[in-house]
C-alpha cells in the first residue's frame, strides 16, 4: 500500500479574526517559481517628508557570549520595547486580525508586513508597556510584503531598533524572533538561519506571470500566526529581517521559516513613508524556473551557470534591448538568450540575477547584459524601465 505525504504549503503569518467564531485562520500562499523578472528603486520626492537613516551599519560581528543565556535576556529587553502589537480594523471597526511590527524611527514609523494591514481601515498599536496608539498607512508594497504605519508619538523610553546588514550573514547563526504569535503579546523565540537566499513569490500577479522577493532567509526559529511583521534578530541585537512566512502542512510552525531581509527594509521604507509606494526597475523577461541537469546542459550547449531566456514580453526594455527568448517546452534546444553576467557580474542562476537587479540597480539605469547566443558571448545594453 503506497503511502502519500501531505504537500507543504506557504503559510503568511497575520493572526486572523473571525469575530464571530473567536476561530484563528492563516492565509495561504502559493508556492510556484516566479517567471517574470523585475527589481527596485526608490524614486526621488520633491515633498518634504520625515527622514530615516538607513545608512549601511558599521561591520557588525555577533559574538556568542559565554554567558549566551544573560545574552539572550539582554537583547529582550533592549530590543522588546520597540516591537509593537498591530490591530488591524475594517471601516466599521471589526477586527480583522492582528501581527507584528517594529519601531524604525524617532518619527514614529514602524515597519510590518503589506499582508498585515493591507486590508484595514484602522490600525491600533500596543506597545510593550501596555500603551495604546492610533496609526495611519504610510506606504506598502506588495511584492516585498512590506509596509510602514505611524503613530503620532512614541511611548517614553521607546527606542528604535538597529538595522542590521542581511548580505553579510552565515548559514548557522543564532537568531532570536520577537512578535506576536497566536496574540501572545512580546514572545521570543531562539533559533539558527537555515538557509540563505530563498525566493519568495509575490502576491501580486500581473499579466500570467508573478514577481518574486530574493534573499529571503529561512530559520527554524520558532514563528507562528500573529509573528508577521516582527524583527528577526542577530547576536548584536540588530534586525536581519522581517518575519513573513512558514512552509508547513498544517499552519503551525514546522521549523522552516521565512524573513524579508533587512537590506530590502532599507532600500524601500525610505519610499514608502515619502510616497506611500515603492518603483522597481523593470526587464520584461520570463525565465527558466529551475537549475538544468547536466544532460540538458550538454542538449543545449550551455555553461552550468547562467539564465535562460524562455519569453520576452512585447514593448519592454528586454524587446527594446534585442534580447531573444525561446518556449523550451516548444522544442529543448538553445534558441533563447542565456544570460551569464549583469555590468561584468557573473549570475549562476535566477535567483542572482533578480537579486543584482533588486538591491543593485534604479529605474532609468543602463546596464550591460552578458549573453550566450548561438555559440557566441554578446554583449547587450538595457536600459531598465518601471515594473508595471
């Protein structure tokens, strides 16, 4: 008798309220590739607007302490105070569920996640201390799944959190996770950092094709329903990233969990609180979803390391560019572009590339595309338009 396994599924974090039911639900996302590649920028504002300092940290070495206990204990309670529980309500003031943020800043805005309060009207905040503040929607993203709200003033005392720099951290670290799960107000769990630079698919899908978050983390911290939108943290006490998923069959922690990078808070907050949205830079190419085996690198011709070009979508800056894509489900052979380097950097895979253009690039940009085609390394010029 066979014996089948339960698929897992992607599970966003914001602790549901049925009202009615008293029941808790958790919001299930999809788990497939991303075929449509884009990335991100801010753009300028003339508006005068609250600043934030998102200036890359000094270097920062988390040392394990001997005393790791007393560690632990110390960076709760600096860290604890600036971590928030969010309320989000409908126009007619019913609860819709609840999640996690954390203070940014002096001017009291506080990151979460865009599926915590991308449906509300009416956001209330509790802080540690018990103190309670009305908040208003500045800015969310859907496809990094971040948001920042703000209150008028913080609690005395209140400080905001360190940023801390995710392209500098190791698989084995210990993390510590702050939030809020199944409503159990300023909660900490213990873990280590799983995995680096995961994908995960966006909300948003735009014309059959999705967008996606690269160098997401992963850990076995424990996280649960109500942690979205609260910091994952490193020995030193700084944000690494922002809790927003679990991969699990049951909706319950499993031990692999997901966090926004922290490098992407800093890239996009700034624009959100400035203009309530963020711009990404825009290719206009499907891709490959998957590394090719070592026969079918040998069918096509094809280096190990690189990505392969399966659609270009009309009028786009990859149309405008020359790039040439090819259905290999049409026939498997190399007819398509395969990209191995953006401005001189080799890319191994898509994952790379995406990531290059989301913490690298701006719109407007031009870069240099390295591609093999026919047999030959060309060199293309782009010049990266705005996603839609």
């Amino acid at each position: 008798m066979k014996q089948f396994r339960q698929k897992p599924i992607l599970f966003l974090l914001t602790l549901m309220a049925l009202t009615a039911l008293g029941c808790q639900l958790a919001t299930v996302l999809p788990t497939n590739e991303s075929s449509n590649l884009n990335t991100v920028e801010a753009n300028s504002s003339s508006q005068q607007v609250d600043t934030v300092d998102v200036s890359a940290p000094a270097q920062s070495n988390s040392v394990v302490s001997v005393n790791l206990e007393q560690q632990f204990i110390e960076i709760y309670n600096r860290v604890n105070p600036a971590v928030v529980h969010i309320f989000v309500f409908d126009e007619d003031g019913f609860l819709l569920g609840t999640g996690s943020g954390f203070v940014l800043d002096q001017a009291g805005n506080i990151v979460t996640n865009n599926h915590v309060v991308a449906d509300g009207s009416e956001y209330e905040i509790v802080f540690a201390s018990g103190e309670r503040r009305r908040a208003t929607l500045r800015g969310t993203d859907v496809d990094s799944d971040l948001a920042v709200i703000q209150v008028d003033s913080l609690p005395d005392g209140v400080q905001p959190v360190t940023l801390g720099d995710s392209g500098q951290l190791q698989v084995g670290q210990f993390v510590i996770a702050i939030g809020n799960p199944f409503g159990e107000a300023g909660s900490m769990s213990i873990g280590v950092i799983s995995g680096l630079g995961r994908t995960l698919e966006s909300q948003r899908v735009v014309a059959g094709g999705s967008f996606s978050i690269p160098q997401v983390i992963q850990t076995d911290a424990a996280i649960n329903p109500g942690n979205s939108g609260g910091p994952l943290l490193n020995l030193s006490g700084e944000v690494i990233g922002v809790n927003s998923a679990i991969l699990s069959t049951s909706g319950a922690n499993s031990g692999v969990g997901f966090s926004i990078p922290v490098n992407a808070v800093r890239n996009i907050s700034p624009s959100l609180i400035a203009d309530g949205e963020y711009k990404y830079p825009y290719i206009g190419i499907s891709m490959y979803p998957q590394a090719f085996t070592l026969r079918q690198l040998e069918v096509l011709g094809l280096p190990p390391n690189g990505v392969y070009v399966t659609g270009v979508t009309s009028d786009t800056p990859a149309d405008s560019a020359g790039l040439i894509g090819h259905n290999l489900s049409a026939s498997f052979d190399a007819e398509g572009d395969y990209i191995v380097a953006i401005n001189d950097k080799p890319v191994r895979n898509s994952d790379e590339l995406l990531s290059y253009l989301v913490f690298e690039t701006t719109v407007g940009e031009t870069v240099e595309l390295t591609v093999i085609r026919d047999g030959k390394e060309i060199k293309l010029p782009l010049t990266l338009g705005e996603r839609p």
